[in-house]
C-alpha cells in the first residue's frame, strides 16, 4: 500500500540512478507539460518503458509531475490496463461473451 510523502522525499527514488527507460518517461512529462489531465498517458508510457508500475516508479512520476504520490496511484488503481506487478511469463486471455459461454468456455477455466 502507498502512503502519501511530500514532494521533497520523492526525488530520492531513484537517485543516482542512470535509467534510459527514466529517460523516456521524464521526455513524455516534458513533451506534456507537466500538465496533470496528461497522467494517465504518463502513466501507460511508463508501463510500457518498464513492463509494471511500481511503487518507486509512481513516485517518480508524482514528483515529476508534481503531483500527490496518493493522486498517481489513485488514478493508476481505477484503471485495470496499469499493473502493480512484474508480468508474467505467459498470459492466456478467455473469452466469456456469450457465444463462448454457450459454447462451454468455463472448461477451460480451472482454478
């Protein structure tokens, strides 16, 4: 869980680090104008650059875009395309629509 800090106790997330993935992120901030409606696009160039948002990369952001650490992880939770956890090695999507409800899909849904 994330606990909102100050904007002073974000920069040190990633202090003296030397990340070209960083580097992408802090150009998307930049190319947006550090502007808050541009968050969740932020948000999804941070994912992609990183595969996962976690808690040191959210802060990142907040602080970048000087933005409450609790606003960046809100606006990220609401939306279920942002993931909070490394992915996996392989991922397998079933359709439940209905014609592959009617068609038995829960047969392949073992848990």
């Amino acid at each position: 869980m994330l606990v909102a800090k100050e904007h002073a106790d974000y920069a040190q997330a990633f202090q003296g680090e030397d990340d070209p993935r960083l580097d992408e992120v802090s150009r998307a901030v930049k190319r947006f104008g550090y502007q808050q409606d541009a968050l969740i696009e932020v948000l999804h160039i941070a994912q992609h650059a990183f595969g996962y948002l976690d808690e040191k990369l959210l802060t990142y952001i907040a602080q970048q875009m000087k933005l409450p650490l609790g606003w960046v992880y809100g606006v990220a939770s609401f939306y279920n395309f942002f993931s909070f956890q490394p992915p996996a090695a392989h991922n397998c999507v079933v359709c439940t629509g209905t014609a592959c409800y009617v068609e038995g899909h829960k047969k392949f849904c073992r848990r």
